[in-house]
C-alpha cells in the first residue's frame, strides 16, 4: 500500500501572492521565482491574474506590490 500525499492547502496564486503581501517595498518576478521555485512563466501567469483581480499592481516593470 502506497502513502497518500495530502493535497497542498496553499494554491500557486496565495502563495505568490503571500509573498508579494510581505513584501514592504514590492517584489519582483525574479525573486518569486527564486523564492517559489516556479518557473517564470507560471509566475507571470500568476501574476497577471492577481493584477486582473486587483489583488497587486506594477509600479515598475516587473516590481509588484500589494493593491
């Protein structure tokens, strides 16, 4: 019998966006990907969504925080 993996409570969106809420000064995809071990292209994903919900904004290219 094999062990049952439990599922992981924490979506790849609240994690990202967890991050970006710690953040004071806003964060920036590379240091998401660093931090999340995602890959770049699921962070911009992830991103994109959050800023289409009003979760974050940019305030450079590439540096986000929270809304």
């Amino acid at each position: 019998m094999s062990a049952i993996k439990k599922p992981n409570k924490n979506t790849e969106m609240e994690v990202v966006y967890d991050f970006i809420q710690m953040s004071n000064k806003g964060v920036t995809t590379f240091t998401l990907t660093e931090k999340t071990g995602y890959s770049q292209k699921k962070i911009e994903k992830v991103v994109d969504q959050l800023e289409k919900q009003g979760k974050i904004t940019s305030f450079l290219q590439g540096v986000y925080t929270k809304a």
